[in-house]
C-alpha cells in the first residue's frame, strides 16, 4: 500500500442518537481503497444480518 493510501471508518453504536449522556461505542478501521474496500461492502450485509446466537 502507497504511504497515505488508505481509507479510514469509524463505526458508532450509540444508545440515542441524539442522548448525549447515553452509552456509546465507536471504533475506527483502516483499509486499503480498491480491492479491500470492494471486498468490505461484499462482506458488510452480511455481517449486519447475522445473528450472533
């Protein structure tokens, strides 16, 4: 990967969207553009739907 060359996302779960001394939880992930970022949006529905029992 080309030093700069990435894209950065920050994933949030909030309890309200608009509660701000609710609980929340966010994480940021790097990933490289093109195949990586292609191969994520594949990939994202699925995780989303699944059930985790």
């Amino acid at each position: 990967m080309l030093a700069g060359s990435h894209v950065r996302l920050t994933w949030g779960l909030h309890e309200r969207l608009l509660d701000v001394e609710g609980w929340r939880f966010e994480t940021t992930t790097v990933h490289a553009p093109g195949e990586d970022m292609s191969r994520l949006a594949i990939e994202m529905p699925t995780f989303l739907e699944s059930d985790p029992l």
